[in-house]
C-alpha cells in the first residue's frame, strides 16, 4: 500500500509538467515533422504533400550547405574561444577581491540585456564612420578592416566576435563555479608534491573540470544552432550569404519566400543535427575521470 500511494503521489506532482511538456514541446515538434513532409504557403488550409522532396532539395541546397557551415565555424572557432577565455577568466577572478567583484559584473553585463540590444551595440562598434572597431583599426593602420559586416572575408569573424562577447560570461560562471568544487586538499597535495603552472593545470584542474566541460560543450553546440536575432540584426545572413545560418536562411524560406514546407524542413534537420552533436558529445564525456579517482 504504501508503495502504491508512492507511485500516485509521484504521478500526481509530475503530470501537470508532463502535460505542459507535451502540449508546447512534443505535440509541436510532431507537427513541425508533420509539416516538413508537405508544400504550404502558409496562408490557406491547402497542403500538398510532397514526401521526401523537401529533404532532397535540402540535400542540393547550396545556401543551406553555406549555412550549415558557418553553423560549424562558429561552433568551432567560436567555441574555442570561449573555453578558453571563459577559464582563463574564471582562474583570474577566484579572489574576493573588490576589482575582481567588478569585474565580474563586468562579464555579466551582456546576460542581463536583450540579444536585439547586443546585435545593436555591435552595429555601431562595426559602424566604417563612426564606430569603435573603426577608429581602432585605423588607429593602429589597418585600413582596409574598416567595414567589417560589408565585407564577405570579414562579416563571419565580426559577428563571432559579438557572439562570443555575449555568451562569455554565462561560461565564465560555470567555470567558475567548477573551479570551486575542486576540493582544497587535492590543490593542497599538488602544491606540496611541486605540481605548478601548466602541470597542475593539465593533471589537477583541467581533469576535474570534466562535468563542466561536459555541460559546456552542450550548450555551445546549443546556443550555436539556435543563433538567429544577432545575426539577422546585425547582417540578415550577408553579404553574399557570407553570415547565413540554417535559422536565419529558415526565416528566409519560411516568412519571405512564404515556403513554410521548406522552412520547416530546415528547422527538422536543425533539430537533428542538434540531437547527433549532442549525443556524439555524451559519447566522448561518458568516461568522467573524477568518477574513476573515486
């Protein structure tokens, strides 16, 4: 019995999350695959299902390819750098002292405002009259960097940059955070064992920071793929689709070009590629070196 009423209590509490789960999670991602099987202009009633042919088109599609790989280069290069500055940032900041304070509110500034204000702010530092980035690059005589979002070589790396200068603090926070779960007593050991610099860093806390680079690498591969309003904002996807994204191209085909067949065609193969780097990802931390110690 008293199991019984276990089961009814636990059922009772999760079934309005699980109800709510499936209303505006599930039940739209099943029609969204639904839709991806039919040509609709998105106006009237009248569907004509197509099969396959949206996904074939989709494997030709030259633009969604362009798309995909800026997708990449920014989960790649962009990511990179965050790790990297996001620890190196964490490490410097571990004191409670009054600048470091500040400077931590510093990092967060970009988590506490709108993307659409970001992707502005961006726009007027890239501005070739009278922008930041501008003055800066003639300042210090590189000339021909001074209009970096009306420039295909240039346009990927400036809105990189913005991406990561918005996403950086939320990295920072978790490294921050894994940083000080590693216990004293292990940093205590690799002091008195001589472990300094670098070879603490590669044997002590770069090992311990499993489960955060973990979480990190998801949630790149995340927040990548879903990256529309900063890049719409500040290029709609150009010049010469130089910063399209799958999303951005989605918004194209599906409220442009009124194809919302297509569209959601992207959105499933956005959903799926998602679904493969994440669990491809699962697959290279499923061994936690933290766990294997213990």
């Amino acid at each position: 019995m008293k199991k019984r009423g276990r089961t009814a209590f636990i059922i009772t509490f999760l079934s309005p999350a699980v109800l709510l789960y499936g209303v505006f999670v599930v039940y739209p991602l099943i029609q969204a695959l639904l839709l991806s099987f039919y040509r609709w202009k998105g106006v009237s009633k009248n569907r004509t299902f197509v099969g396959l042919d949206n996904y074939k088109e989709l494997a030709q599609d030259q633009t969604f390819h362009k798309a995909l790989s800026n997708n990449l280069w920014l989960m790649v290069v962009g990511g990179a750098f965050i790790v990297v500055l996001s620890l190196l940032l964490a490490h410097g900041m571990q004191s409670n002292h009054k600048g470091v304070r500040v400077l931590r509110g510093l990092y967060l500034f970009p988590q506490v405002i709108s993307l659409v204000v970001v992707a502005i702010i961006w726009q007027f530092i890239y501005n070739p009259e009278y922008g930041l980035g501008t003055g800066l690059t003639k300042a210090i005589g590189l000339s021909g960097y001074g209009q970096p979002l009306g420039t295909s070589s240039q346009a990927l790396t400036a809105v990189g940059i913005a991406f990561v200068w918005y996403a950086l603090g939320f990295y920072v926070m978790l490294f921050s955070a894994g940083l000080k779960q590693i216990p004293e007593e292990v940093t205590e050991a690799a002091s008195l064992d001589g472990s300094t610099g670098f070879h603490r860093f590669k044997t002590i806390t770069w090992p311990m920071l499993w489960s955060v680079k973990r979480i990190s690498a998801i949630y790149i591969v995340i927040n990548v793929l879903n990256i529309f309003a900063l890049v719409y904002i500040m290029t709609k996807g150009g010049p010469d689709r130089a910063t399209e994204t799958m999303l951005t191209y989605l918004y194209e085909q599906a409220f442009t070009n009124s194809k919302y067949g297509y569209g959601t065609t992207i959105a499933a193969a956005n959903f799926v590629i998602a679904m493969i780097l994440a669990a491809i990802l699962m697959f290279v931390f499923r061994k936690n070196p933290e766990g294997e110690r213990a």
